[in-house]
C-alpha cells in the first residue's frame, strides 16, 4: 500500500452526501431551543423544517468543538486532506485547524476552503475521492479542488423571505413587503458570500429565471439541483436542465444551514464549468 492510498478525504455534513465509504464526514450542530442535535445522526433537515413550522422557532446551526473532532482525526492513519464547507459560512474549517493543531498533525493534514457548501462541496469531496482512488498525489488534489472552486456557480431562490427574516438575515420591513408584493429573491454564492442577483415577482417567474441563469452560464462539466420541500419542483428543474451535461442531474435535499435561513420552498442549482485548458 503507498503513502497515498492512506489518503484520508474529510469533510463536513454540510456537503449534503449521503454516509458512504471514501471519505469522512464530521457533522454539524443543529441546536434547538439550547439543545444540540448532530446533523443527520440525531435530527435530518426535514425534521428540522417541521420543528420550524409547528413550533414557530429558529434552530441555529455550527460546527462542533476541536474535542470532538480530535476523536475523528485521532482515528485516520496516514494523510489528511480536509475539505470544508466556506470558512466565511461555518467555523469548520477553524475547528478543524484547531483540533488538526492540537494533535501535532503538521504536514500531515492539508485543508481547502471549498467558498461554497451543499452539493457544491460535495462534488468536490467526489472528485477528491476519485482522484485519490486513482492513486493521484495531494499537490495535484489540491490544484484540482482549486480549478473547481474557480468554476462554481451557485444560484438559489426562496419562497418566502419569512425564514430569512426570523433568523436575522432581512429586516421586518423588507420581509413584511416581500410577503405584500409577493417578490421572490434569486441569489448567488460565491468566495463563502450570499449575493443578490435579482428580486422576482411570483414563484413561476423565480424559476423561470433561475433556469435562464443557468443555461447562460454553461457549458459545464457538472450539475446539480438542491431544494427544501420542494421535490417535483426540484425533479421538474432538474429535467429542464437535464441537456446541459452528459450525466444525471441529481436532485438532493438541502442540508440544515440553507434549510433554516431559506425555509420551505428552497429551489436551486449549482454547477461546475468546464475547464478551458
């Protein structure tokens, strides 16, 4: 066995990937009401949403402590290549900084800030695995996580701006004229931080654009549809998309962080541009 088929890929359960073998996911901290529950083991984001709903409260999401995460570290012989959700998002990537430094890891461990979460980041943490599995070095890992963190689009759209309001994300006012107008914002991500890209009136209207915004911005080598209680919207988007790449376009639930502050309704799509060489 060589040096890197030790390769260890870590990353966190904001990467919306099912548990699989491959890589190693940390999970979140979900915490309701000042108890805490691990994303995915303990509570999964539709529960989330439902807790939201019936009991007209606002969960907050982090990442856990270096203790924690100590426990995960400590049980990986070989390399370390630690792939996280945007540091301007989550304090993951410092807790794992934190917990790697605790430990003596040193050049042991290697970690990329992803400047995305959801499926985005779980793309990469694939490609990474498969670049591994290949038998690739982690110099050339690590340049191909930033070739793909150069080329990632991110675009979402909410159903209601309620959400974004209760967890501090939009005044009341403007959350309060949204509802009247009806207005369905469209926004982007990009180097960890959520921008505005445009204000919609209807939900019809806020997809159609979505889609166009996408088709505009290929030719990509990878995409994905993601959504909070909106499936046959989300299989309906995915469908239209579908004639943008040669694979699949999978459908995936969003995890907790983008789940609370969006709500239900949550509809987007990210992709990977191709590579001009």
């Amino acid at each position: 066995m060589t040096v890197e088929s030790e390769l260890h890929i870590v990353t966190d359960s904001t990467c919306d990937l099912p548990d699989a073998e491959g890589y190693t996911k940390i999970p979140a901290i979900v915490t309701i009401e000042g108890k805490d529950y691990f994303d995915g083991l303990d509570i999964t984001p539709p529960e989330i949403l439902r807790v939201m709903e019936e009991e007209k409260v606002v969960p907050t999401t982090g990442a856990p402590g270096p203790e924690y995460i100590k426990t995960i570290l400590r049980e990986l012989q070989g390399k370390i290549v630690a792939i996280h959700v945007a540091e301007k998002l989550s304090g993951f990537l410092s807790s794992v900084k934190t917990a790697a430094s605790q430990l003596n890891l040193g050049e042991k461990i290697a970690f990329f800030d992803s400047g995305v979460t959801s499926v985005a980041l779980g793309h990469m943490v694939t490609e990474a695995v498969r670049l591994r599995d290949e038998g690739r070095p982690t110099d050339e890992i690590m340049r191909h996580l930033e070739s793909l963190r150069e080329r990632v689009k991110i675009w979402v759209t909410f159903d209601t701006l309620e959400n974004a309001r209760r967890s501090g994300r939009i005044s009341n006012v403007r959350a309060v004229m949204g509802s009247i107008l009806d207005i369905k914002p469209i926004l982007g991500l990009a180097n960890g931080e959520f921008f505005q890209i445009e204000m919609m009136r209807t939900r019809k209207k806020s997809i159609e654009r979505l889609l166009s915004l996408v088709a505009e911005s290929g030719p990509f080598e990878w995409l994905g549809v993601v959504h909070a209680r909106a499936l046959e919207e989300a299989q309906n988007l995915a469908e239209r998309l579908k004639d943008l790449v040669p694979h699949a376009i999978g459908v995936t639930h969003l995890g907790p962080a983008l789940s609370i502050h969006g709500g239900p309704g949550v509809l987007g799509a990210c992709g990977f541009t191709q590579k001009i060489e």
